[in-house]
C-alpha cells in the first residue's frame, strides 16, 4: 500500500473511533483517583473537552474509573485498502484503578480521562483516554465482536490501531 493510502486509512479508523466517542463541555475539574480507594493517588484525572459535544462528557470520579481498570489483551496492526484490519502483532493495555496506563509493557501518562454522561445500549458508557500519540476507548459493557471492550490508536505512533481488546 501506497504512503497516501496508508495515512488515509490510519486517519480514517481514527475518526471513526473518534466518531465512537461523546462529547463534552469545558470542565476539567481534576480528581485525585485515590481519595476512593483507588490507589495513592498516582494521577490527577482531567478532561479534554475540546474534541466532544458540550456537556457530554466529564471527569470521571475515582470510582467510574475504577470500574474500567483492567487487563485488555488484543490486537494491533492497520486497515489495509479494502479497510480491512490487518493484524501485525498482538498487544496489552493495562489501566489501572489509579489512572496509571501501561501499553505493551511501557508506561505512559495519560493527558485526558472523560466518560460519557449517557450509556449507548451497545458499549454502555464509554471512557475516552487521551495517551501519548494515540488514543483508547473502553467499555464496560459486554465486547462486541469488532471492537471488543477497548479499542484505539497506539500511543507509540498515533498510527497502529488497537482493537478486540478483551478483559481475560
């Protein structure tokens, strides 16, 4: 595949995961996760409202985040030019209860934690983590067969996405 045609794609699957998420007003009222048991304190939880509708979004308290901690063991790779996924290796995303994110055994800081007001009946409310180059959504609600429970754009190169995302 061409470099146009894989940038396209990249940037396509991007937006529709974009597409995925909420909105969102201007709070970004931060949350000390470990005021509810969450553990230590390890990251203040703000949100980046710029990319949502108003009110749509907001910061998650320490307990909503709690709920989204987990291992996701899934897949990466690209779209090739029929937009079919493309599967170049497997890849692990750790949230934990703090708000500390590792992805493939590399920590990294989360910039933006929001977390849809509403529940959609497919994913039920979806967290929308900005990291690094690249972004994660999470679901709580049972995995759908494409997506799984999280899915996104690697945060190493904002390029490869990650999908079927799966708790164990």
């Amino acid at each position: 595949m061409n470099r146009n045609k894989t940038l396209l794609a990249s940037l396509l699957a991007a937006l529709m995961l974009s597409a995925c998420g909420g909105g969102g007003d201007d709070d970004e009222t931060p949350v000390d996760p470990g005021a509810g048991g969450g553990g230590g304190g390890a990251v203040t939880l703000t949100c980046n409202t710029a990319g949502y509708v108003a009110g749509a979004v907001a910061v998650p308290t320490a307990t909503e985040l709690a709920a989204y901690a987990g291992t996701f063991n899934g897949a990466e790779g690209r779209f090739d030019d029929s937009f079919a996924f493309v599967k170049s290796g497997d890849a692990t995303l750790v949230l934990n209860a703090d708000g500390t994110l590792t992805y493939k055994g590399t920590a990294y800081t989360a910039t933006s934690f929001c977390l849809d007001k509403v529940a959609s009946p497919t994913y039920g409310r979806i967290l929308y983590v900005e990291v690094g180059l690249g972004k994660f959504d999470m679901a709580t609600a049972p995995a759908s067969a494409d997506l799984g429970q999280a899915w996104g754009v690697s945060p190493v190169d904002g390029t490869t996405i990650f999908r079927q995302g799966l708790k164990p």
